[in-house]
C-alpha cells in the first residue's frame, strides 16, 4: 500500500500556468487533443504493455455486472476507447464511452469499429458500434440513476474538480450502482519504488516529448500523479460523498490502485 499523504492534495488538477477551473479543463483537453496521434503507442511503451493488463483485470473485476445483457455501463474520460471494448469483451452489457476531447474520441470510434467488423461471407450481422460521446466530466448529459457501473481508467486524476466528478458520477449511477476508478499512485518507498520514480519523472518524459513532440504533456503525467490523492486519501473523500461500501486494491508494485465504491440504495 502506498503511503499516506498527511493531508488532502488540490481539489483537481492543476496544469501548469493553470490558475481557474476552466483553465485546468482547457489546458488537459488542448492537451489530449495534441498527443491523439500517439497516444495508444506511447502508453504501450511508456508502460511496458502492463496498461494493457491493468484495464483486462479491470474489466475482469466486474464480470458479474457486464454478463447482464440489460446492465448499463459508461466509460467515463475514455480516451481512445480501450477499457471500453475490454469491458465489451468480458459480457454483453451495454456499453458508452464518454469523453472531451474529440481527437480521443475519434481514434475510439475508429477501433471500435474495427473491433466488430465480420468477415462478409460470414452471413453475420455486424453488431451496432459503441457510442462514444462527446462530454464533460463534471457536467454529464445523462438522467440521474442511468448506469449500473461508470468506469474511469487514468482519467480521473485530470479532472479540475475532484469532488464534483465524484458526485457527478454518483448521480448518474443507479442506486446500489458501482463505480471503478483505476489510476496511477506514488509507491511505497524503497529500491522498487525509488526506481520506478526515476523511470516516471527522468526516463518517461524525455520519450514521450520526442515520439509524440509535445514534450509539456509527459512532464505533466509524473506531475500530476505525485501531486494526486495516495489510495486512502481517495477512499476517504469517496466516502465523504456518499458511495459505500468504498474500497481499493494496490497492483503492481504500489503504482496503479483499482478503487471501488457503491451508490447506497437510497
């Protein structure tokens, strides 16, 4: 488990030259809107292929909920579109990516697509594509108590306001509804943990400016995750809005934590 911060960190994130809310949201999507192009590439990299395996365990984790042909899922800051189509792949649940940049969203509709084609001579019917849509996270154009489970992978911790995507989130899950935050954390301390921080704030950066050429996106990435909750901090804030039933799971070495939470029932 990583170890905990003695306070609450900022109430979002804070991009450099950032100073409101709307300027912390403005600089995040101009930002994911110049490194579309590389994206996938670069976390596949960047991460050694474990982003892969995060998101498969993620989506394993909610088996129960994704075999049920009527269950409601969103995929909150989706980027691209990959842990909407692992969640896909494990049940039939009805799946919606969301997200604000349109460059990701694109690149997302483009690999779902891809994703469900059927050969022509197969006498199937393709599915229909996923919808990915165009939204922000802190003001969401769903009804109150729509999905069953809202999901966010490494998108959370860009949020301008913590809170307020926390109990956006809530409103839009049904009563007794999930949500699964998975997101990058500072480890632990020691030789493991000392390594992978020189990796993420010397090594990282510098490959991730040259491939994708904006080299201000991956000096944020290591930035902004010393800066965000340890895993009991958002437990505790999580908690402080109303989910229940709020845990978290610490994988690989303290780096990345799986966090859980239920709408109450009423």
């Amino acid at each position: 488990m990583a170890n905990v911060a003695p306070s609450i960190p900022v109430k979002g994130t804070q991009p450099e030259g950032a100073h409101t809310e709307r300027d912390a949201s403005r600089k995040v999507r101009e930002m994911f809107t110049q490194i579309a192009p590389r994206y996938d590439l670069l976390n596949h990299l960047l991460s050694l292929e474990l982003d892969r395996l995060w998101r498969k365990r993620a989506a394993r984790r909610f088996r129960p909920i994704l075999q049920h042909r009527d269950a409601m899922v969103l995929d909150l800051c989706c980027g691209t579109g990959d842990l909407a189509l692992a969640l896909a792949r494990v049940g039939p649940a009805r799946i919606v990516g969301a997200d604000f940049s349109h460059a990701m969203l694109v690149r997302a509709r483009a690999k779902s697509a891809k994703s469900q084609r059927v050969p022509s001579h197969s006498g199937l019917t393709a599915p229909p594509p996923m919808p990915f849509l165009e939204a922000d996270a802190l003001r969401l154009p769903f009804a109150d108590r729509t999905f069953d489970l809202v999901t966010n992978a490494f998108g959370f911790r860009n949020l301008a306001n913590y809170e307020a995507g926390l109990c956006e989130m809530r409103r839009i899950l049904k009563p007794g509804g999930t949500v699964a935050i998975l997101e990058f954390t500072e480890p632990p301390e020691g030789f493991l943990g000392n390594v992978y921080r020189w990796y993420f704030r010397s090594v990282l950066p510098r490959i991730g400016g040259f491939i994708s050429g904006e080299s201000a996106a991956y000096t944020y990435l290591p930035k902004s995750v010393s800066r965000f909750f340890r895993p009991p901090e958002l437990a505790t804030l999580m908690t402080s809005v109303g989910y229940n039933s709020v845990d978290f799971k610490v994988w690989t070495f303290g780096t990345v934590a799986l966090h859980t939470a239920v709408r109450p029932p009423r």
